[in-house]
C-alpha cells in the first residue's frame, strides 16, 4: 500500500495467471497424454 502526493491510496493486487492456476493445461506432456487416453474411448 502506497499513499501518493495527492494523498490518495495505492494498492497493486496481483492476480495468479492461468499457468498458476491450471499448469497441467500449459504442459505440452500432460496434453499429449489426454489426447492419447482419450483417443481409444472416443473409438469405441
């Protein structure tokens, strides 16, 4: 928290991106595994 000249408040908020968030969606190795467990049940 910050208090600028003007005597107003600053606050920075930092947000977790997607990669926090869900890292298995940016993992190239995780992604290739879906496709290749999925494959068979959508062949069925």
């Amino acid at each position: 928290m910050q208090v600028g000249q003007d005597g107003r408040v600053y606050v920075a908020v930092k947000y977790p991106s997607i990669s926090e968030l869900w890292p298995e969606i940016y993992n190239n190795r995780s992604i290739r595994v879906v496709q290749v467990v999925d494959a068979p049940a959508v062949l069925r």
